[in-house]
C-alpha cells in the first residue's frame, strides 16, 4: 500500500539538517546527487517503557527512522518497511539499519543500471 504525507520546504530542510546518523547522511546525500534530490530521512527518538517487572529502571529512547521520496511538489511517498509479525501494511518508521540496507540498494541498483 502507497502512504502519502505533506512538507513544506522549511520541515524538508529541518530533516536534512538535522540527521545525526553518520551513514545514513553519506548515503542519502549520495543518493540525492545521483537522482533529482528528492529524498530525505526524518530522525526521531521514540520513548520506550521498561516492563513492568523492572520497576527500577529508567525508560529509554531509541531512535527511529522515515524515509520519504518527493513525488511532486509538497507530496511525498513515505517508504513502507516489512515488519516481521505485522498484519498492518503502513510501516514508514523503521531501524537506521534497514534504511542503510534500502539506501545501499537503491545505490546498487543505480550503479548496475549505468553500467548496462
């Protein structure tokens, strides 16, 4: 199933600016200087609650990423990941390692096509 959401150029630049993951960053600037520069990651920490049983520890936060391609103008296609388990067919938000695996084959797959 196709997900669609809306960006104004100001939140597109925030995500750019502000992606703290090293490799994600390299890749998606790559890949951008390869296409017409549509992509971008939004990064965001989400809070995860401990069990129950561990009363005495602290909640966590773990970061999390989107993927999303420009499609025309402010529209942009939010990337749908398969989650192991799921029955629910919108997965846009994700681990940086399956974005890194979607980015290096995305590039893969463009190089491969250049070279034919």
């Amino acid at each position: 199933m196709t997900a669609f959401t809306y960006f104004n150029d100001s939140e597109v630049k925030h995500h750019r600016e502000n992606l703290s993951h090293p490799l994600i960053r390299e890749l998606i600037d790559e890949l951008n200087e390869q296409t017409d520069g549509g992509w971008f990651v939004e990064e965001r920490s989400r809070y995860a609650p401990q069990p129950r049983w561990k009363f005495w520890a602290e909640p966590t936060t773990r970061k999390v990423y989107s993927l999303y391609r420009n499609t025309h103008s402010v529209e942009y296609q939010c990337i749908n990941f398969y989650v192991d388990g799921s029955d629910w067919s919108i997965n846009i938000t994700t681990s940086a390692d399956k974005i890194i695996a979607y980015l290096y084959g995305y590039l893969g797959g463009l190089a491969r096509a250049k070279s034919q």
